[in-house]
C-alpha cells in the first residue's frame, strides 16, 4: 500500500532528526540518508502532482485550462 503524503514527511522528518542527533553509526547513516532521499522524492513527486491539478480548473464547457492568479 502506498504511503501518504504526510505518512511520508512524516517518516521523513523522523529520519532527519536521527541524522542531526550524530547518535547513528556510518553505515545506519547511509541506509537512513538513502530512506531519506527516496522519501523526499515521493513527497516532491506528490507535490508537483498536486500542483498540477489544483492549476487545472473546469470551464463551463467542460474543458480544462490552466489556472492563473490574477494580480
């Protein structure tokens, strides 16, 4: 089963905390950096799909068109 979104920061903000504390041999670092990195690409991947389909809104005719901000 696929994590969520904030399954996966979450998971990722735990690992963070691990590194900082320095209490984690070499090798556990690696395989956590590693986790990390493969984590914080799902999120990414997650948040450009996001992103991609709040810009998209429905026209009145049913079509799709790229949401822009109006300054």
């Amino acid at each position: 089963m696929e994590k969520t979104f904030e399954e996966s920061l979450q998971e990722l903000e735990v690992i963070i905390k691990e590194l900082e504390q320095g209490n984690v041999d070499l090798e556990k670092s690696i395989q956590k950096y590693s986790e990390a990195m493969k984590l914080a690409k799902i999120c990414g991947d997650k948040l450009t799909n996001a992103t991609n389909e709040v810009n998209k809104i429905l026209k009145e005719n049913g079509e799709l068109e790229d949401f822009e901000i109006e300054s």
